[in-house]
C-alpha cells in the first residue's frame, strides 16, 4: 500500500491509545500497533505506484540511480506522506504538547518504517535487515491492482474508510 494509506490506518488503529498517560509502555505498544498495522495492510490486495529507482532485474529489486528517477520517487513520496500526515491530523488531531507529538512521530514513523527497511535493504543489501526482507515478501499480498491504478487506488481508500470507521468511530 502506499504510505498515506499505512499512517492514517496506523492513526485509526493506534489513536485511542493516546488517551491514556504518557508512559514508555505506552509509547512502545503505540509504536509496535503501528508497525504491526503495516503488515496487516500489506496482506492484502493492493495497489502501489510505481517506484522507478528500484526495478527488477531476475525477480531481483535492484537500485538504479538517476537523478530524475530519485528526484521524481522522492516528490512522490513526500506528497504521499504529507497527505497521510493530514490524515493522520484529522483522526487524531494536532499534537498539542511535546509528549503528544513525540506519540504522533511514534504512530507516523512505525506505520512506514517497514517500507524505509525494505528500501534499505534493497539499496545497501544489509544482511542484517534480510529476515525481515523476507517476511515483508512473505505477508505482502498480491498486487492485483499493480495495472489497474483506478481500481487500486478505490479500494485503498474504501479499506482506509473501514478502518477509521471502526477504529475510530468516524
């Protein structure tokens, strides 16, 4: 799934956490329900755009640096995040004081850490980052949508529309 689908699923699910005290319990089961919702979101049927940095090669993502390729992957990126971040507002509001927005980066960075790892490891090939390569592979569902971006996008945003509705009583 893209990264605005992934923060604002991980602002519906690990929003009400917010309410109680800050503690690093907290703050720890906030970051881990926010990792975790990634991969649930990956299970299933999706779409993703295109990132044309990383192309494949043999089944193999490789990283292909061209500076309108990065600077084009990057613009991508970033108005991607800055609409989950948005959205993420929305849900759960605007930090109001430091340990709020410390919570809010917890919910934010756990929801696309998954997908900095993957980009790492597919950058700098870290043996060490390898097991969760693979489980990442493993969980991510079939793209089903992958040449379809029209019905991919529609049923991102009808399963993000669920999800605030049930986590967060939109």
């Amino acid at each position: 799934m893209i990264l605005s689908s992934h923060i604002i699923a991980a602002s519906a699910v690990a929003g009400p956490l917010l309410n109680k005290p800050f503690n690093f319990t907290n703050a720890a089961l906030i970051f881990f329900v926010s990792f975790l919702s990634h991969f649930a979101l990956d299970a299933l049927p999706h779409w993703d755009y295109k990132i044309l940095s990383f192309s494949k090669e043999n089944g193999e993502r490789l990283f292909v640096f061209k500076k309108n390729f990065l600077i084009r992957d990057l613009s991508k990126n970033l108005l991607d995040g800055i609409i989950g971040l948005v959205g993420a507002i929305l849900i759960i509001g605007y930090p109001s004081d430091f340990w709020e927005f410390i919570l809010f980066g917890l919910i934010v960075f756990g929801a696309i850490l998954p997908d900095i790892l993957e980009a790492l490891f597919t950058i700098k090939k870290w043996r060490v980052l390898e097991p969760l390569h693979k489980f990442h592979l493993i969980v991510h569902g079939k793209r089903i949508f992958q040449n379809r971006p029209f019905w991919g996008t529609f049923s991102q945003i009808l399963i993000i529309v669920l999800i605030v509705f049930i986590f967060s009583g939109f």
